[in-house]
C-alpha cells in the first residue's frame, strides 16, 4: 500500500474515530493528528501532481522532514528534521501546527534559506 493510500486510510479511521463519545483531552488529540495526516495528504498529493523524483528537487526541500534513526543512542539525536540544506536534532520541543496559507514563491524560498543559513553558522 503505498504512502497515499495509507494517509487516506488513517485519515478514514480517524474521522470515524473522532465522532464517538470522547473526553475532550482525547477528542483534542485526534482533532490534531487529523490536522497532521490531512498536511501529509496535501504534501504528498502536491509531490506527486509536480511528479517529484529526487529529494534534490526545490518542491521535496521546501517541505519540513523527518527522519528516524532508531539505533542511535542518544535520544536527542534519534530524530533529524531537515529544511532545505538544514538539519537539526529534535530535541523534544512541541513544534505545533502553523496555520496554512498561500505564499508567493520569492517568500518560499526565503523560508527555506533560513535554516540553511542557520546550519551553516554553526
């Protein structure tokens, strides 16, 4: 099943899910990985309409990404996010959802410029 098909599943199962009797803790938590899966959605959907081979691509490096490395020791080097050419350890911080909105594309990439340059101070 590939990644597309997967969200869309999940995403099914949470809308079911959501509308049962909840407490209000819980209902919040799925209200947020709805919000999380319905992101992947559109990502992935715009990935492939730009049909995205490399990672290399301008379109993939926009994009905030996760990557898991679960023999690493130290659990604060388990999860690396890379923007663009950054890379930064998660350190456990709550990242939060930013609403989402249309930019002109001069200001895309000045927001992937920000943590390449960040990087690159270190």
């Amino acid at each position: 099943m590939c990644i597309r098909d997967r969200t869309i599943k999940t995403l099914v199962i949470l809308a079911d899910r959501v509308l049962t009797n909840l407490t209000k803790n819980i209902r919040q938590k799925y209200e947020q990985l709805i919000t999380d899966f319905v992101h992947q959605r559109d990502v992935t959907r715009q990935l492939m309409a730009a049909e995205v081979t490399d990672v290399k691509d301008f379109t993939c490096l926009y994009h905030m990404r996760f990557y898991w490395f679960p023999k690493e020791a130290d659990p604060l080097k388990k999860l690396h996010i890379k923007m663009a050419q950054g890379n930064f350890n998660y350190g456990f911080e709550y990242l939060g959802v930013c609403l989402l909105y249309t930019s002109p594309s001069p200001r895309d990439r000045q927001k992937t410029r920000m943590p390449s340059s960040a990087c690159k101070k270190k």
